[in-house]
C-alpha cells in the first residue's frame, strides 16, 4: 500500500464506511489536498477495477484498493483540480461506469441557509431541500438535501444505485443536522428514497419530505422532477394580482366551485387508476366553470397523499402535486390554463395533522421530529394522526415556505386552510388528560397562533394579492382580523356557523319553519365580524348526511324549489359563494371519491333546469356589484322583512358602489301562493324582477312580477311598498335605482282598490 495513502487515511472513517454508520463521508471520500500533493479515495465495494480518468479520458490511472471497497490515489502533485476527473469503475460482470465523483462537490447549501433554516426564516428553502436536478462543474446531475438531525446516518437510495444505502452516504454540515449529497448522471425521473439509520440501529424508508414528485400510490417513493422547465403564460394575470390589497379584493366577486378533480369526471369509471390527467382536467373544467359563471375552483387534496379515502387532507409529501392525474409540469398547467380563462385557483392545504405512514413525516430519524414530542400535544386521539410541533422554528419554516411554494411555484392565487380550529385549541378533540395546557393554564396554543399570523403576514408580503382563507368552526375572534391588529391575518373564513344554522333550517318540513325563524336570520347579527364565505362544501354531503337535493323535505318538485330558494338566499346573503360540485344540478347519491358525478342526471329536465338556474344565479351575481362589494359594510345589506315569522317570507336590500342597480331579495320558505303581496321597499321608484326561481325555465309554475312601481304605503318598517305576486317556496330579485324624491309616476297604487275594508284586511294578513 501507498505509504502517503496509509498515512492520510483516517481508519475509523473507513469503518464507519463499511459499517454503513458514516454522517461525513467527504471527511474521508472524494478529492483532498495533502501537502503539495492530492489523494482521490472512492468507495467501489463490488468493483474489479477502479482508475482515476480525466474529463477527456486521455490519461487513466489506476486506484489502489486500500481495503474491502475502498480505492485510493495520491500524486505528488495537484494532477486533478476540484471535480476535474472521472471514475471509471469496471465490475466483475465485465461492465464498465464512468462517472463524476459525488464526494468532490461543494455543498450548494451555505452557512447563511442554515441559520436562515434554523431561525425559521428560510423562505425559499425548497429551493435548496429536496431533490434538484442541476448542472455543477459542467456535470449534470442532482443535489438532494434533507434534515434529519437525530440520524445516525442518511443515505440517498434509488433505482441508479440498487436501493443500496452503502453506495450514498450524504454529508452533515457541522451541527445543522442538514444532510446533502450531489449525484452526478441523476436525471428526472430517477425514483429515490432516504435511506435513514437510527440511534436505536433501526434502518428507515423514508420519502422525501422535500420532493417535488412521487410514484402513483400505492408505490411511495419520490421521483425527480425538474420545476424550472415550465413556460408560463399567466403574467398578465400575476401582475394584475400582485396589484390588490386586502380591501380591493374584499370588493371583488368570489364564486367558488369545490371540486375534487378525481370523481369530478373520470375516463374509466370502477378503475383505481382511471384518472383524467391535469391538463385533460385543464380544458374540461375550466370550459364547465366558465360556462356556470364561477370565478375561482378550490381543488381538493392536490399534496400528495396515499390513501385515496382521506381526499388529500391525510398528507405525506407537502411540496408534491400528487401524481394521480400526471407531473408537476401538467399541474403548473392547469393553473395556466385556469388563469388564461380568468379563474382563480384556490388549493386546500393541511398544515394541522399529518397521518403516521411509515414512509412520511412521522418519527421522520427515528424520533419525533416534525410532530410535537408529547403526545398531549403531537397526537390526535381521534383521527390517528400526528400534530405538526408549531413552536419548532424548522418546522415553522416547513408549513412557512409550504405556503408560500403553491403560490410562488405553481401560481396559485389562494389556499384554503383545513381544520384552523384543530390548530387554534390544544384540548381540541381530547378528552381530559389527553391534552396539555399552554403556559397560562389556558387551552390556546399560541405556538400555532403565532405561526398563523407569520405565514398570513408573509404571504402578503411576498405575493400581494395571494391569500389565505379559514376552515375555523368556532367563534375565535379575529380570524380575518390583520396580524398587525392581534387577528390571525386571515383574509376570509369559512362561516361554518350559517351553514350550519341554514340547513337545519332547510331539512325541516316547512311547517316547522316559522318556528325555527332565528336560524335562518341569526347569522345577519354576526355577518360584520368577520370577512366570510359562505360554504355548502363536500363535508355535507357525505356520511349520511345525504346529498343537498335529499337534504330537501317534500316530494320530488318540493325539493326542487326547496333548493332552488336556498340557493337563491345564499346568493342575496353578504359573503361570498362556493358550492360543492354536483350541488349545481342536484346530485341525488352523496358524493363518493371513488366515482364521477352524476352527469346522466341532466338528461332529466328538473336536473338540467337547477343546474340552469345555478348558473344564471353566479351571472346575476358577478354582474350587480350589489351582490358583493360591500359583502363587509353594514351599507350594504338592510332588512325590508325579518319578523314576519308566520309567513316565512323575508326581504332584503342589496347595494353596491352607487345607487344604481340596487337589489331587493325576496325569499318564501312555505309552500304557500300569496298573491297581491305587499313587500317595503327603501324608495319610490321602479323594481324590476330579473330573476324568479318559479321560471318554468327553472322548472317553476311560471310566476312573474316584471316592472313593479312603489307606492306610497309605509310596510314593514319602510315607507314605500310594493305589491308582487309570490309563488310557493320560491325566490325572486328585483333591480332598482335608488331615488331620493318621488318621481311624478309615483301615485298611491291603493287607489286603484275597490273598497277601504278590503285593503284594510290584506294590509292586516300580509305586512
């Protein structure tokens, strides 16, 4: 052997090596100064063969194998500057590999990034975690970074290198607990793993937690991808969004159209694997949510996720659009598409539990790592699941630069946050003694608090116009409250509450509904606190709850006008509008993941006419600012009838930006006619019906007002009225501009009255 060889190796680094426990393999592999000289050591534990070769192959020097698999050569000189050489490895079976030296590579990942990374600061660190195909020196490959500080050892395993977690050990910086390794000949689509030895000697199969691809479930390993290859179309559209405050888009339109792109359509039905793919879903999609009149789609589950039941809200690889319907490149498309049609794409992300599979986050280098380390606080007994540990800065910087990668990465315009409430309470789903209270005794967790208002505020930071909007079930105050104002920094939230309070309501036999009054009017006492969006969403109409058609009491025409005025009321009530998909044409069967949507039923007139008057309610409500722009100020919503519970009949004022094109709503809940109906109205003026739910277009009876003028006549606490006639269980909108004065066509319609005892008595029975 070499004496200068003997000399410079470290023996207890060569047996770590061989035992498979090494963490800083480039302390003993790879290209080294040694004196005026150098030594180049590779670890070939299968190879006949191995010589040092320089990138033009003119010279070729053959290594020394200085012990089982392990190979060294020293020149007295520099021969080799930096990466400046290959390896040629032949192997017993006769077969030749030249390659790039993995261990004669810089890190890619500096001192600044880890204390960044160790802050919670490092924004733009999926850019540097996970797996990036790049080209360094001249030679192609890719450079896979991970944490894992309790590991003993991490090594990259895949199909370049037979899952053999000897032939990649990755490199530790210092004390980060950051693992990073460049491969040399890994191309996209190159399948990998970590490969992660415990302190305990346990040897984990871990995906990437980084990973911007994985293999269609149930195969679970990460694949290589390459995101910087993508043309993007939309910068119209993301400087235009990058103009808008939180005001402004408080002012603008929302229609959401949930939707689950797996069961939405699918091209083979009973098929595990009968997917359209994204950019099929792109063209498909968008021409259906155009032509209904919504302006965003809110995409179910798209991290991907293994167990297709959980519909993605059960996450394993957070920075992957999951591969069931194609790459991260048709994804980006999609979006584009979208943009290019003017939708907004908002996606729903989980940052409050994540499920214990064994290739995922959970116990990620053998302890708890991404999940707080006390089960009071990491564990949900209820739903099986881990709680990500908010109060640890890099896992803070994980969900942080999460956020931000959706947006910034694949362009979308908004998330919807799952399950806040499961964030916000620590005895959330717990019984007693399941759970720990925070430092004041109290069952707020203000870890999770904090980390909210981070990620809200740094969204709006970095993308202006992008944000973030809450599943929050409970009555946590300021939730769209700015962080700088002690709120959540949320720009909307769910209104669980009128959901829930609306369809009770709407279950009930009519009968009953004069009785129950408040639930449908309570939510207009709290409609200001917060900036809301009102949601019928997939969660009710699965589990038995039924679908929303069947939700409906009556017979079948009953339950169609049932719905039809519930969707109507919906459309006048402040706040904006997402419909869960197939509730637009009253789907009969609860929605199942596993199939598509009931499209056959628009073959029957009563279905193609809901889904008719759906779209027609997302025109009106996208063309009268009335319906939106002052969905937050008290100007824009007044009751003309509230307390007439007995009728179930109520009314209401829409306004907008000006006094013209004002609407008044007109909603009856029984299946009762009422002709010759006095309603108040807040001017004297003309109101014109635009849209009836009794359409027979709709499949009504045909009711219609037309051009109605006020009269003089002071009726439910507004000194105007106006007579219409109003079909059972219907809902109608009438248009209006506001006047002051009384215009001259304005004449007491009562006049026309045959006798002052007959007016007294319909005024007595209908006001």
């Amino acid at each position: 052997m070499n004496k200068r060889l003997e000399d410079w190796v470290n023996w207890i680094l060569y047996d770590e090596l061989k035992n498979g426990v090494i963490n800083a393999p480039k302390h003993l592999l790879g290209n080294h100064v040694y004196g005026d000289g150098q030594v180049i050591t590779v670890y070939r534990p299968y190879a006949e063969k191995v010589c040092v070769v320089s990138p033009t192959g003119k010279n070729r020097e053959e290594m020394e194998c200085l012990a089982e698999g392990f190979y060294g050569f020293y020149s007295a000189k520099k021969k080799y500057k930096g990466t400046k050489y290959r390896i040629e490895t032949t192997y017993q079976d006769g077969t030749t590999v030249v390659t790039a030296d993995a261990y004669a590579f810089d890190s890619q990942i500096t001192e600044f990034d880890t204390y960044l990374f160790a802050e919670g600061k490092h924004y733009d660190v999926y850019e540097k975690f996970g797996a990036h195909p790049m080209t360094i020196d001249g030679v192609k490959g890719t450079y896979f970074a991970v944490w894992a500080p309790h590991a003993r050892r991490v090594s990259v395993v895949g199909d370049f290198n037979m899952w053999d977690g000897a032939l990649n050990p990755m490199q530790m910086m210092q004390t980060s607990g950051i693992y990073e390794l460049f491969i040399p000949d890994v191309a996209p689509g190159a399948v990998y793993k970590y490969q992660i030895l415990t302190r305990d000697g346990e040897i984990l199969y871990k995906a990437d937690p980084y990973g911007n691809q994985c293999q269609v479930r149930p195969d679970n390993a990460n694949v290589v991808a390459d995101l910087t290859g993508y043309k993007w179309k939309d910068t119209d559209w993301i400087e235009n969004r990058k103009q808008q405050t939180r005001e402004t888009e408080l002012k603008k339109p929302m229609a959401i159209y949930e939707c689950h792109l797996g069961s939405w359509k699918k091209k083979i039905e009973d098929s595990d694997f009968g997917f359209y793919t994204y950019r099929e879903l792109a063209k498909m999609l968008c021409d259906y949510v155009k032509k209904m009149g919504y302006t965003h789609v809110e995409l179910m589950g798209i991290a991907e996720y293994p167990f297709d039941g959980s519909w993605g809200y059960q996450v394993t690889n957070y920075y992957a659009p999951t591969s069931r319907y194609g790459s991260p490149e048709d994804f980006m498309y999609f979006v584009d598409h979208m943009h290019a049609n003017g939708i907004g794409v908002i996606l729903d992300w989980v940052p409050a539990h994540f499920p214990r599979d064994a290739h995922g986050l959970g116990r990620f280098d053998g302890m708890p790592l991404y999940e707080h380390p006390d089960p009071r606080r990491g564990e949900h007994p209820d739903w099986g699941t881990y709680i990500f540990d908010f109060g640890r800065n890099e896992v803070s910087n994980f969900l942080t630069a999460n956020a931000l990668f959706w947006v910034e990465k694949f362009h979308v315009d908004a998330l919807r946050v799952d399950a806040v409430a499961s964030m916000l309470y620590l005895d959330y789903g717990k019984q007693d003694g399941q759970w720990l209270p925070n430092k004041d005794g109290g069952n707020e967790n203000y870890d999770a608090i904090e980390l909210l208002r981070k990620i809200n505020t740094v969204m709006e930071e970095r993308n202006p116009g992008a944000f973030l909007i809450a599943e929050e079930s409970t009555a946590w105050a300021g939730v769209t409250a700015p962080a700088s104002m002690k709120g959540l920094g949320f720009l909307y939230k769910w209104n669980m509450g009128w959901m829930n309070d609306f369809l009770e309501y709407m279950k009930m036999d009519p009968y009953f509904r004069s009785f129950n009054h408040n639930r449908l009017t309570f939510s207009l006492s709290y409609t200001y606190a917060e900036n809301y969006v009102l949601v019928i969403s997939h969660d009710e109409v699965v589990h038995l709850k039924c679908s929303m058609l069947n939700k409906m009491p009556g017979v079948e025409m009953d339950k169609f006008a049932n719905l039809r005025t519930a969707y109507g009321f919906m459309y006048g009530h402040p706040g904006k509008k997402l419909l869960f998909m197939g509730q637009e044409f009253g789907q009969l069967r609860e929605w199942s993941e596993a199939r598509s949507l009931d499209w056959f039923l628009l073959d029957q007139p009563l279905h193609k006419k809901m889904q008719k008057w759906v779209a027609d309610l997302n025109h009106m409500y996208t063309t009268y600012d009335a319906c939106y722009y002052n969905d937050n100020n008290q100007m824009g919503f007044e009751w003309t009838k509230v307390d007439d519970a007995n009728t179930s009949i109520i009314a209401f004022v829409r306004r907008g930006k000006t006094v013209k094109d004002q609407l008044l709503f007109v909603c009856n809940f029984v299946p009762v006619e009422r002709k010759d109906y006095w309603i108040g109205v807040p001017c004297l003026t003309e109101y014109e019906e635009i849209i009836n739910s009794d359409a027979k277009i709709y499949g009504g009876s045909g009711t219609k007002n037309g051009k109605v003028k006020a009269f003089e006549e002071k009726c439910d606490r507004m000194p105007y009225a106006i007579s219409i006639d109003i079909a059972p269980l219907s809902m109608m909108v009438f248009r209006y501009d506001y006047v002051d004065k009384k215009p001259a066509i304005a004449k007491k319609a009562a006049v026309a009255r045959t006798s002052t005892e007959n007016k007294s008595v319909e005024k007595k029975t209908t006001k």
